[in-house]
C-alpha cells in the first residue's frame, strides 16, 4: 500500500491532491497548521475512499514542530512512498515595503522547508529503491515575478538536479508549475477575490492542474507546467525582454 505525505493539505492544491491520490488507494499524512481542516478533510477522505489518513499538525517554519514531520518521512518502518511539498504563501511585490523578516519566513517556507523534508524522505527512499517526490512551485519561477519567483526559481532548479542525480536509482522529483490556479491562495494574500487583475482565460482548476500533475510525475519528468497555456506562455517569456515579462507579471497577483 503507498502513502502519500503532503504538506500544505488543509485546503486548496494540498487538499486536492489528498483528494486524487486517496482515490487512487494511497494512504495519507496529512501535515498543516489548521487541526480543524485537516480533521474534517480526513474524515470525509477516510469514508469515502477507505483509506487511512493520519493528520499531522505542524508549523512548518518552527524548527520542532517540522523535525517531526523530517522524523516520520525518515522512518523506514512505516514508508512514505509519495511526498507533495506543496505548503507556501505569497507576499506583496512591493519587497521595499514588505518587513524583511516577513520575506525571510518566506522565503524559508519555500526553499529551506522543501529541501530539508526531500532530504529526509530520500533515505529511505533509495535504500528501497524507489519514491516520488512533488514540489509544488509555479510558472513564476521562470518570470520575474518578485520574491515568490525567485524562491519558486530555485524550486524548479533543485527539482531538475535532483531527479537526474536520484531518478536511476529509483527516486524521481518532479516541480509542479502551476499558473492561477482557483483555491485561497490569492485571498491569504491580501487579494479579495475578483481583484487580481488576471483575465478569466488564465484561471485553472485545481483538480486539472493536479491530474496532470500526477501524470507527469509518474512519466518521471522533472518539470511539469500544467495546461498547454501556461507552457506556451512559459516558452514565449523566455524569449521576450525581461523587463516586458517584469511589467506584464506585475498585471495580476
């Protein structure tokens, strides 16, 4: 039986892919800050698909409470097969006004956390010569596109290293790269829904994105970019002025 470990699962993406891969039969850890969510999310998953789910609750930016959630994907008597670092947040652009310590939780949340957890999960992961590992970043790590970007950029890198090194021993690592993607994200910004600013076209939906997630990362790519959209748009930003892709990315949030 495979279980899976995601991070970030109380709602939004996270919560989707607890959804998809309990239908597929994995069993869950389910890591997060909100008990209230992930209990609820457990129960309607563990009744509808019979299951078993084990709600973790952790900060994952307090150095305890995430050695606790590197302890059990480094436990080799009870294996995780599937690890979904998806847990992340995003800041204003405007990094002149933001509190320097706000960007460096930041920036912690999506480069320190998503290394240290791949880091204790690839132990047992290639003693058993095999395991997948998704790392939720965003089309933003090929645009410029403030800090998130730049964090999300290194996502792409490590991801891309990683599996060449570790998927001919059995382990591969996927960096899943989704546009505007429809859940809370935008509004735990500080952006009111219907206020981004992007065009309707440009919107995805969760379940979509996290399909062909699931997709790519079995075909052991090392990027996925859901949507032949948002590939499209990634191929002509790397050919455009960065200073254009700079102003455009800045329209919406």
């Amino acid at each position: 039986m495979t279980t899976a470990l995601i991070t970030g699962a109380s709602s939004g993406i996270g919560a989707e892919y607890a959804r998809q891969l309990a239908a597929r039969g994995a069993d869950l850890v389910l890591v997060a800050r909100d008990r209230d969510a992930l209990e609820a999310l457990a129960v309607n998953l563990r009744r509808t698909h019979g299951v078993s789910v084990d709600v973790l609750v952790a900060d994952l930016l307090a150095p305890r409470q995430r050695e606790r959630v590197q302890e059990r994907l480094a436990d080799a008597s009870r294996p995780v097969q599937v690890l979904v670092n998806n847990a992340g947040h995003g800041l204003s652009f405007a990094f002149e006004r933001n509190s320097v310590d706000d960007e460096v939780r930041h920036l912690d949340l999506h480069v320190e956390v998503p290394m240290r957890l791949t880091h204790a999960a690839l132990g047992p992961m290639l003693a058993r010569g095999s395991g997948r590992i998704i790392n939720v970043a965003s089309v933003a790590a090929f645009i410029p596109r403030g800090t998130y970007g730049a964090a999300k950029g290194w996502v792409v890198s490590f991801s891309g290293w990683a599996n060449a090194r570790y998927a001919p021993r059995g382990v591969t690592v996927t960096a899943v790269c989704p546009g505007f993607t429809h859940t809370n994200f935008h509004e735990r910004a500080g952006l009111p829904p219907g206020q981004e600013g992007v065009p309707s076209w440009l919107w995805l939906d969760a379940p979509a994105v996290v399909a062909e997630s699931l997709r790519d990362a079995a075909r052991g790519r090392s990027v996925s970019i859901p949507s032949l959209r948002y590939k499209a748009l990634v191929a002509l930003a790397r050919f455009a002025p960065a200073s254009l892709v700079a102003r455009l990315a800045e329209r919406g949030r």
